[in-house]
C-alpha cells in the first residue's frame, strides 16, 4: 500500500506532453491533436495524479458551468501505477471537489469502468430515448 | 420578418429575462437564479434578440471548446414562434468559430425531440454505456 501520490487541480502542475501522449493511445480520443487537448485542458477542470516526484501518472478533466452541468471524461492511470486504488480516490477528489456539488446533470461516458463510478452514485441513464447526441467518434482519427 | 439577429455576447444578453424564461418554460427543471448567474458566467450563449435588441430565443452550450458540448435551457418565446428561430440557434452552434473541433455535442429534451433530429442528432443508442447522476430537482 502506498500514498505517496498525490491529487491536484493546479493546472500549472499538468504534464501535457505526458497527458497526451497517455491519451492519443486511448480508444475514446485516439489520435487527439496536441492543440486540440491542451484547449479542452484549457476550457476545463483538470485533475492530475501524481508520484511523490511529481510524474503524471493519471488525469481526468471535467468540462462544467460549475453550477447546473458536468461532464467526466479523459479518465485513466497508468498501467504501472495501477491496484492502488488511484482511480477511486480520483473519482472521490472529483466528487467532492466544491465546485461539482448541488448539480442538476453529472454524465459520463464509459465503456467498462460502470463499477468504479456506480461506486459514487452514477447510473445509466433511465430514458435514453430523451438523450441525444451528434457524436464523430473517428473525428481525430488520421487516415491511413 | 427577418429583423432577428443571432448574439453570443453576454453583455447583449438580458440574464435576468432568460432566468424568467426558464422558470414559466422549463419550470421543474429550472436552477434558482443564483445558480443560474454562476452557470451564465462558464457557458457559450446564443440568443436571438430582434431589432430592438429583446430577447426572442435563447440556448446555452457547456463546453471545453474543443472536443464536447452539452447544450441546454433551449427555448423560443411564445410570441415569436413559427419563425424557424431554434433552427437559427442551431446553425449559429455549428458555424461557432470556437466549436469546429467538438467530437460530442449532447442533449436531452424529449419535447423538443422532432426538431434536434432534423439537426443531426441522434438518440443515444440504448446499448451505448452512458452514466449520469441526474437531479431533476434542483
């Protein structure tokens, strides 16, 4: 058990270069430009995870009004760094970070983490049918 | 009548009439106005106003102005329907300079549903793994 990692909001604290290099590689933003990521980055409520030294080694952002909507995406540890239960005290600083409270919309996207957000009161949604979307999925995608 | 203009200044933008807006449209779903003057401040807004600069229609989009969107609080006034003014919304949201890269643009609202599908959006896919903590009262 280790709790040398640390949680921040401080952007000044990201690693970029590491946050899309972990992120390129990932199913939902494969391919993501550089300048595309730093914008959203930019326009959102990051959370970095951080070794005791200070290395990136996991992210989330959260895309808010602060005060009626949220969105949680960009989610993940490294691979090195899992099984120590990063992922759930990410998803509890999110949670609990001040301005994310008394919202009336909190949504996600997952493929196969529903466990790890049930855990925080996250469900699917009841009526998909009142639920729409313009989604590219193959948007940052390069051609071959 | 072809007097509207499309604005997303917030200094052209009469908050207080938008919050009253929500409140007779979307009265279950509207937030106090406190909560709404600090979710106004961290939104991209698209009004209609008229020549007079009153507001006709208004929609709100939470964004990270690069890869999603949520778009809500949509409505048009009573008194200027039937002049295709939520299409005009829609249009000046996907010619926003800011919004070309959005890979997401989400909505939910089952009344205004025909319309939103004219403008390209689709139903979530049932099987499509969305998850939300929804307050509908607050």
């Amino acid at each position: 058990m280790t709790t040398a990692y640390e949680i921040s909001t401080d952007p000044a604290r990201l690693d970029r270069t590491a946050i899309h290099a972990a992120l390129t590689r990932m199913y939902w933003c494969e391919g993501i430009p550089r300048e595309t990521l730093d914008k959203a980055i930019d326009h959102s409520l990051p959370f970095g995870v951080y070794t005791a030294a200070g290395a990136q080694v996991g992210f989330a952002r959260v895309v808010t009004d602060r005060a009626t909507f949220a969105y949680l995406c960009d989610v993940y540890v490294l691979e090195s760094h899992r099984g120590n239960g990063l992922s759930k005290r990410l998803i509890e600083a999110i949670t609990a970070h001040p301005d994310l409270q008394g919202l009336r919309r909190f949504s996600l996207v997952t493929r196969d983490a529903h466990t790890l957000y049930e855990q925080f009161g996250f469900s699917p949604i009841a009526n998909p049918r009142g639920h729409m979307e313009i989604l590219r999925p193959a948007l940052y995608k390069r051609p071959l | 009548m072809d007097a509207y203009e499309v604005t997303s200044d917030p200094a052209r933008i009469p908050r207080e009439t938008v919050h009253k807006a929500l409140l007779r449209m979307h009265s279950c779903h509207a937030p106090s106005a406190e909560v709404f003057a600090a979710a106004f401040v961290n939104s991209v807004h698209f009004a209609v106003l008229t020549a007079r600069g009153e507001l006709a229609a208004y929609a709100r989009l939470i964004t990270d102005k690069a890869t999603f969107a949520h778009l809500c609080d949509v409505f048009v006034l009573p008194e200027h329907r039937g002049q295709h003014l939520s299409r005009k919304i829609i249009e000046a949201v996907f010619a926003h300079p800011e919004l070309q890269s959005i890979r997401q643009l989400t909505h939910v609202d089952n009344e205004s549903k025909p319309f939103f599908q004219h403008s390209g959006f689709a139903s979530t896919p049932i099987q499509e793994p969305v998850l939300a903590i929804l307050r509908p009262q607050q």
